[in-house]
C-alpha cells in the first residue's frame, strides 16, 4: 500500500500528480493534482492505485479526497493529443492540473519518469501510485473524472462501449469503428484509427 514515507522525506508541501488515459482511442487524457494536508485521516490508509480498486471504492474515495484535500484536474483534448502527441499532451494535463489546484506546493511528486512542466521543483516516481498516497489520491481523481466524461461520451457516441472501457481498444470498440465509423472524439495519430483513415483515404481516391 502507497504511504506517506516519501513526502517525508521532503520539507514543504508536497503534491502528487498522475494522469489517466494514455492508452484510449479515443477521450481526452485527464490528470489530477493533490495535496494532503492533513495525514491522519483514516481514509486515507485506504487509498491505493486506482487500478488495483473497483469502482465503487473508486467513487467513495473520490468523495473522501475532494472532501479533505487540495486538488486540480487537467485535461487535453484529442486535438491537442493528436497535435503534439500523448506523452506531451500527458505532461501539459498535469501542469493545468497543478494550476487548477491553486496550491502553492514546494515540490511535486509525479507518477513515472518524465517531469511536468511545474513552477516548482518535480520528482518522478516509478509506479509512484503504489509507492506515494499523494500520487495515489491523484490517480483516484483521474480516474473518476475520466471515466464519468467517457460515460457521458458514451450518450452522446452510443455503441462504441465508452462507459464500459473507456474508450480503451477492446475488440467491441474494435468492432464499433469498423462497422460505425470514426468520431471526433477519436484520437485520429493513434494506429487502429489512423490505418482506418487511411484506407477510406485510398478507396475514396
């Protein structure tokens, strides 16, 4: 279970970022900033990596969270994914997440191994969502807030399944694009879409 041994370690506030929604074809990529002020809430022992609880749990620790602590979402669009890429997109998501929290932290704490674009000082963390709960609590956040934007795309967008995987490529979404075509909620650079475009291309030529 993540701790709070590595903020710790460091004076100051300490802050934990994470995205969610790296891998999708389609969806915008969200990021979640969080600051926990105070430690000794119980629920907090309760926070993991938001892939490792269900989504109930999900949801009752989403409460928790935005009850008790600071924090920020960010987003990039599909455009902007499709623009400069999702590694970029990724990191500008968790800048505007750390902006919209409107803390003022003395380091960040970031999920993985590339620093985000932060006016304060960054550490990265390998699988940092199972090592810090302020990375962790970001990771409930971003989670949370994807999957309720991918279940309203799913309204909007019917039949492509986005509100059971979450715009993930799972053979019924597969399926969907095949046989119902392309949104403008798909990211048009990632393959199974941009082959598909590909293909209208030549056979409309």
């Amino acid at each position: 279970m993540p701790d709070f041994k590595l903020e710790n370690t460091i004076d100051g506030k300490i802050c934990g970022l994470d995205e969610v929604g790296r891998g999708p074809l389609a969806g915008p990529v969200i990021a979640a900033c969080v600051y926990v002020p105070d430690t000794s809430h119980d629920f907090l022992l309760k926070v993991n990596d938001s892939k490792k609880l269900s989504a109930k749990k999900r949801e009752r620790l989403y409460g928790e969270i935005v009850a008790h602590c600071s924090y920020g979402i960010g987003r990039c669009s599909v455009e902007e994914i499709d623009d400069i890429n999702i590694l970029q997109a990724s990191l500008l998501a968790m800048a505007r997440a750390y902006e919209d929290m409107n803390v003022v932290c003395d380091h960040a704490l970031i999920d993985g191994n590339k620093t985000a674009p932060l006016p304060c000082p960054c550490t990265t963390v390998i699988r940092g969502d199972s090592v810090s709960t302020s990375i962790a609590a970001a990771s409930i956040i971003a989670k949370v807030t994807r999957d309720r934007v991918m279940k309203e795309l799913d309204v909007e967008c019917p039949g492509y399944g986005w509100s059971s995987n979450s715009g993930y490529g799972s053979s019924q979404h597969r399926d969907a694009i095949s046989k119902i075509g392309i949104t403008k909620h798909h990211r048009k650079t990632f393959a199974p879409v941009r082959l598909m475009l590909e293909m209208d291309s030549i056979e409309s030529a």
